[in-house]
C-alpha cells in the first residue's frame, strides 16, 4: 500500500472540494467543511507546516475517501 506523504492544508482542501465538501467557515487557524451528508472535517491551517501522514490518513478516513483514491485526487491537481 503506497505511503501517504506530506500535504499542504489548501491541497486537502481543494482535494475535499472536488468530493462534494465546502468549506462553511474558519475559526482561527481552522477550516470546517461539509458535505450534502452532514459529514464535518475540520483541517488546521498553519502558513508554512504540511500535515502530516497521520493526520491525513484520519481526515480521509472521516472523508469516506480510501487511500488510493486520495493518492489518485492528489496526482490530478
């Protein structure tokens, strides 16, 4: 299974947009987002640090998304 590498705040959030979530509103260094399903994430937005891989497994986990998907998502830009 490939590893899931280092990813900007604003590329996960691009990369969420495409599956159906929009960003609702930003509290501090925080972005909710939602989707028709009533599914919320909330990503940390810090200028200048990625996510990590651990993160960002948990956050596609609660997306639906599976990992070869997400890789796919993240190749496409």
């Amino acid at each position: 299974m490939p590893k899931i590498l280092l990813v900007d705040s604003n590329q996960l959030i691009k990369i969420l947009g495409r599956q159906g979530f929009k960003v609702i509103r930003q509290k501090g260094s925080h972005v909710i987002l939602i989707n028709d399903e009533k599914t919320r994430i909330v990503i940390p937005m810090h200028p200048g640090k990625d996510l990590k891989p651990g993160l960002t497994r948990a956050i596609i986990r609660e997306a639906g998304i599976s990992r070869e998907k997400f890789l796919k998502l993240l190749k496409e830009k």
